[in-house]
C-alpha cells in the first residue's frame, strides 16, 4: 500500500514540476527577443549588456505571468497615445497597479542583472 502511494506522488511530481517550469517559461521567445532588443538600444550593443538585458527579461518573467506582463506593456503603450479616449489608461487603478507591478519586476531585474 505505502509503495503504490509512492508511486503516485512520484508520478505526480513531474506534472507538479512541469506545471512550475511553464510559469516560468510562459513568455514566448519574440517576447523575449524584443525586450533583449530595446533593452540593449537604450543601454549599448556590447555583448556585456546583451546577457544583463537577458537575464532581465528572465527575472521580469520570473517575477510577472506572460499575461501581466502584456497587460502592462499595453497600458504603458496606450499611455504614449493622445487623447480623451486614452485618459482611462491614465487614471484608472488597475492601469496603474499594472504599471507599478511592472515596473517592480523592472526594478529587480535591474538589481539582479545590471
């Protein structure tokens, strides 16, 4: 009995450990790949800040569900944008609890990488 219960754990651990490992890795690779981009216009092309800005998109991941991310990135974009259609991106609370989550992770990234 105590055997089949410990292969049921054991064959539910991967699931477990799958389950983590897509959280972490839920960003797509474009996603990625274009943060890398603009964080390496805004701080040099060297090879250096090529791997800090890597590791900070991976500690912004870590840190922030793909969704969320998106969310805030969006928000950020529609407040580039003129307009009183646009005011809501800059005064409602959930916009702006998504940009200061963003911009959290940005800050720890930051800490970790640079």
């Amino acid at each position: 009995m105590i055997r089949l219960a410990t292969l049921a754990l054991l064959a539910a651990a991967p699931a477990a450990a799958q389950t983590v490992a897509d959280r972490l890795n839920d960003y797509p690779t474009e996603a990625r790949a274009d943060y890398v981009f603009g964080c390496m216009a805004a701080n040099g092309q060297r090879r250096d800040v090529l791997a800090k800005c890597a590791c900070s998109i991976d500690e912004i991941a870590a840190i922030l569900p793909y969704e969320t991310y998106v969310e805030a990135e969006t928000v950020l974009s529609m407040r580039l944008t003129g307009g009183e259609r646009m005011a809501v991106f800059n005064s409602a609370a959930e916009a702006n609890t998504l940009v200061a989550d963003l911009r959290r992770a940005q800050a720890e990234a930051e800490i970790v990488c640079f």
